[in-house]
C-alpha cells in the first residue's frame, strides 16, 4: 500500500510540473503540502500520535476506529486516538479558545469529522489548515460527480477531505407497520392515530436538527429561502413567515409523540433499540444502510427496512479536517489519505462494519470486491445558518 501511495505521489507530480511546496507539514499554513510532498510527509508522520475528535455514539463506528488504529500503526506507525464528543461544535469552542489564548501551534485537536454549520464556524473563524486536500493521492480516486467540495452550500475551499455519504432516512419494520409514511403529513396522522409511536431525536443532536430541516423543507411555502444566508436576529419577521409551519407542525405532533414531546431520545442508537423494542414505529438515522448494518449487528428483526420520504432525503456529504495548530499535522494527513482508501472505505461500507456509503469512484470500490449501493433521491442541505436559528428557536418553545 505504501509504495502504491509512494508512486501514485510522484505520478501525479510529474504530471503537474512546477510545484514547489516545502516537503514537509510546518506548524502553519505557510508551508502547504503539494502532490509531490506526500513520500516525504509519510515519513514525517512516522511516530506521531494523532487525536481525532468525532462523534462516539456508535459501537460500530467506533470499532471501526480502532481497525484504522490498527491498520494505520501497522502501515505508516502513525497512531489514532478517538477523542469522543457527543457534538463537533465542543470542538469548535475548545478551538476558539486556543485561538483566543494565541495557542498557534502543540494544539490539542489533530483531526475532526465535521460538516454543516461546524465547518462553517471553523472556516470563518480561521480554524482550519489547508488546502491540502488536492495534495493526497487518494483524492484522485473520489467521486467528483459527488458535492465534495460544497458543504451545505459552503465551498471547502480544499480545507476538508470527503469521508461519506449521508442521508436522512427512516427505517420501520414491515410486520408492525407495512405501509410507513411517505411524508410528513402522513407522519403526523400516523402520531395521531397511535399515540407515543413516533418521535425523534432531541436537537441540538444531529438526527434530530435534520428531522426539523426536512420537516421545514417539506412544509414551508419558501423553501428556496433556505438555501440563502439568514440572520434571525436581524430578520426576525422573514424567519418567523418561513418558519411558522414548522412549529404549527411540532405543536400537533408533540402532545401524540412518544413521552407526549416532554422526553426525546438522545440519537438514532436509542430510537433503533425502541423500534427493536417496538415502542416506536419508526427510527431516523443519517445512514441508508442502516437497517441492513442493524440486523448484521442484531440489533434490528430481519423484517427491519430503510426507506426514504416521497420528497427524497436530506442528503450531505461529511468530511475530515485538521485545525490549523494541530500539533501532528503529517500524521492527520497519512490518516485522512487511509481512511479515503479504497480498502478502508470498503471496509466502512461493508454492512456487518458500519454500512457508511462511499465518495470513492465505482472502479475504485470494485478492486476491493465492493460493489456499493444505490442512494435514494438526494435533497441538498439548507444554508448552515438556518441550523442554528431553527435550534435556538426549538429550544425557546421546546427546550426543558
């Protein structure tokens, strides 16, 4: 795999003549790595230790970590330590905090996965090393037909590498309920016609922020409005006209919810276990293998089924970064580039793994036996900022 990567760098360099990157990762953004750097940056990541700050609430991601721990130590001597935060923007405030303090260099955080309003704030605020991500070799395999270089709407600017495909589905299981909802409207007469079947997760958690965005996308009469920038302290009347059906909406569905709406469940991990459980109807998960990788897991009835809302899915891609004072930023790199691996992300695709679709070309899946899978109808991200104004505002009305 090393001389693989090794000849692919100097291919690639010889047919971008010119560069004259320094070849080693400095600690800021002066010294930027190009194609023909990566032989040299394999050895500078020799050794290091590289904290990776992502989300710990899967038992199946998480033991796919510790595989790319292994494999990594093995390969390149690089070492992975997942860091687990229920939330990125943690990392978000604990980055702006040694920005604050002038840390620009031994950083605490060496690798995120972030998208959405996380990438933003870190972007605007000057957190992030980059561009690199034209520098490692396996971004000549990803699928460019993919919005790997938009982040809900938000160019990347090369300061983030692809790692996944998500979207926002449901999965309900057929021999308690063979004809799911097909919108949202159908949700809500569903709610009401078994009280405490349906719910979803508590925002600001990721699953259940979605489910609001989807809902509004589906409800509004503007959703063009949601895909432009929105200050809702300085625009409150236009975010209350292009918002209202939404709380119309949650103000019907909560009192038939399950826990009539004063309890939400902390995430898909616990709405999976209540739909096994059959206490729910249904469960929402950002993974459109779910289902199959739950019942590989056995975690979920073979009956158990993944499906889209007639609209389509809420669908994003999430992505890999590194803090612009990450203390091992070679090693980041190395780590990126092998998690972007046609095996590694194969691996991670696999159902009985994690079942995470994969940004990589077809032909490059296929050399590893991987033939992929089919995604549903994509709908686009809305603007970051409305996330966090449709948070704020849930909390006002809903929060405890």
């Amino acid at each position: 795999m090393k001389a693989f990567l090794t000849g692919l760098a100097f291919a690639l360099a010889s047919a971008m003549s010119g560069a004259t990157m320094a070849a080693t990762v400095s600690a800021d953004n002066a010294a930027l790595p190009s194609d023909s750097d990566w032989p040299p940056i394999v050895e500078q990541a020799r050794g290091q230790v590289v904290y990776f700050n992502a989300w710990g609430g899967s038992q199946e991601i998480n033991d796919y970590l510790r595989w790319a721990d292994r494999q990594l130590r093995a390969r390149y001597g690089v070492e992975l330590r997942h860091v687990k935060v229920a939330d990125i923007a943690e990392t978000t405030q604990r980055l702006l905090a040694e920005k604050t303090a002038g840390k620009n260099a031994g950083g605490s955080v060496d690798l995120v996965w972030i998208n959405g309003e996380n990438f933003r704030s870190m972007k605007q605020s000057g957190l992030l090393y980059g561009p690199f991500v034209q520098a490692l070799p396996n971004w000549q395999l990803v699928d460019q037909s993919l919005p790997v270089s938009e982040d809900f709407t938000e160019s990347t600017d090369g300061l983030e590498a692809p790692w996944g495909v998500g979207q926002l589905v449901f999965i309900h299981d057929k021999q308690t309920l063979n004809n799911p909802p097909q919108n949202f409207a159908e949700l809500l007469s569903l709610a009401q016609a078994f009280p405490g079947k349906v719910t979803y997760p508590q925002p600001p958690e990721f699953h259940g922020s979605s489910f609001l965005k989807a809902a509004l996308l589906e409800l509004t009469q503007d959703p063009a409005a949601l895909y432009q920038p929105i200050d809702a302290e300085k625009q409150p009347e236009r975010f209350q006209q292009v918002t209202a059906p939404l709380w119309q909406y949650l103000d019907r569905l909560h009192p038939v919810a399950w826990q009539q709406g004063r309890q939400f469940p902390s995430g898909s991990s616990e709405m999976i276990q209540l739909l096994d459980d059959r206490q729910l109807y249904l469960a929402i998960t950002f993974n459109p293998n779910a289902a199959r990788a739950a019942i590989e897991n056995g975690k979920l009835t073979a009956s158990a089924e993944t499906y889209a809302f007639e609209q389509g899915a809420l669908s994003n891609i999430h992505f890999l970064a590194i803090p612009w004072n990450a203390n091992a930023k070679a090693g980041a790199l190395v780590t990126i580039n092998f998690l972007m691996s046609p095996d590694a992300q194969a691996k991670k695709a696999n159902a009985s793994i994690w079942g995470d679709p994969s940004i990589l070309k077809q032909e490059a899946l296929a050399s590893q036996g991987s033939q992929g899978f089919s995604l549903f109808k994509a709908i686009p991200e809305p603007h970051p900022s409305w996330l966090t104004a449709i948070e704020l505002e849930w909390q006002k009305r809903y929060g405890s």
